[in-house]
C-alpha cells in the first residue's frame, strides 16, 4: 500500500511454535535521489493472520508518521 510517498509491504508468518502470527515489515521510501528499503521489527505475535497485518500496516504507518526514528541505523540503500 502507498502512505505519505511510502510503500508499505507487509507479510505475516506462523511463528514456528505454532503460538501466533507475526508480521513482516518494509517500507520503502526515496531520499536523496536514491531507493531505501526499511525493516521495521515488531516483537509480538497475534492470534490471526489478519490481525498481524493490520498491526505491521499501522506500525509502519506510525513510523512514518513520527518522522522514521532509528531510519540511520538499519536501513538499506539499494
């Protein structure tokens, strides 16, 4: 999905215990000319496949929101 000039990707996966679903999270934004593809972790497992997705989609919006902090740390620069 598009938010802000960003995209969101979101995956959701079965945590390997069987105990929930977790997200995975990208965003990828353009700064300075060049393609940055973020990872945004979420420590937390839901009960539904759906409620995960939800969950990364808000969380990355958020992120987004609140000007990417820690975006210096772990971003990749394609």
């Amino acid at each position: 999905m598009d938010y802000k000039d960003h995209k969101i990707d979101v995956s959701v996966r079965l945590v390997s215990e069987g105990s929930g679903w977790t997200p995975d999270v990208y965003v990828t934004y353009c700064e300075n000319g060049k393609n940055v593809l973020k990872s945004l972790q979420i420590n937390h497992t839901f009960a539904a496949p759906d409620e995960a997705e939800q969950s990364g989609v808000e969380y990355a919006k958020k992120w987004i929101d609140d000007g990417k902090p820690g975006q210096s740390l772990c971003s990749v620069k394609r």
